[in-house]
C-alpha cells in the first residue's frame, strides 16, 4: 500500500507541476491537492513501518510546488477570455465566400488536358535541345 501511494503520489506531482507552468493551469490545483492527501498518506504509511521516506517526501514537496505555482498563476496572473472562447461575432466574421476565389480559367485550362490524349500533349510540345 506505501509503494502504490508513493508512486501514484509522485506522478501525479509531476502532472501537476507540468500542468501548473501551462497557461490553462486550472485543473493543477486538483492534482496538486490530490497528490498532497496521498503524499501524506505515503509519509504515514512509510513511518509506521519504519521504511525510508525520501521518495514520499519528494513527492509531498513537488506537489506543494505544483500548488504554490498554480494558485500565484490564478491570483496574479489574468487569463484573457477573448483568447481562450471565441464569441459569436468572430465566428460570423470568419465565414467567406468560396466562390471568390474560384479561378474558372484554371477550370477550364484543366477540361482541355482532359480532352487530349497524353500521346497528343507529348507531340505537341517541342523537343529540348
């Protein structure tokens, strides 16, 4: 039971560090709070026993990291909404019309190639010197 809660503590420290450098770092603060209950969880189980306890320690201190990082993001850092949700009025903005840009004279030069036989183009086109 230590090993399992040391080691799932650990990586969900990690996700929660990696996740807290992130620009969405909203959902470090889970982790980083769900890593510390089994970090703590692992530190008791690994005194009770008598085994050692850097590994749990490690853990307990990358969560607090994670933690530490996420909340100071959420307080002073401001998260844009325009950025992050586009409104309705930038999507009617993006909608174009196709048929502007549609060249009929590459329509029509790609018709005429069809039209031909490859034997027809190769005799038309003069040999290279």
């Amino acid at each position: 039971m230590r090993k399992v809660s040391v080691i799932s503590a650990l990586i969900l420290s990690i996700v929660a560090t990696i996740w807290a450098t992130l620009p969405a770092s909203l959902y470090a603060n889970i982790l980083a709070l769900t890593a510390l209950i089994i970090a703590l969880i692992g530190l008791r189980l690994s005194k009770q026993k008598l085994q050692p306890k850097s590994t749990s320690q490690l853990a307990l201190l990358l969560s607090c990291i994670a933690l530490i990082l996420s909340v100071y993001k959420s307080i002073f850092i401001p998260v844009q909404e325009n950025e992050i949700i586009p409104n309705e009025h930038q999507e009617a903005d993006d909608h174009f019309d196709d048929n502007e840009d549609y060249d009929e004279e590459a329509d029509l030069d790609f018709e005429e190639a069809k039209e031909k036989s490859p034997q027809d183009i190769i005799n038309s086109n003069p040999p290279l010197n």
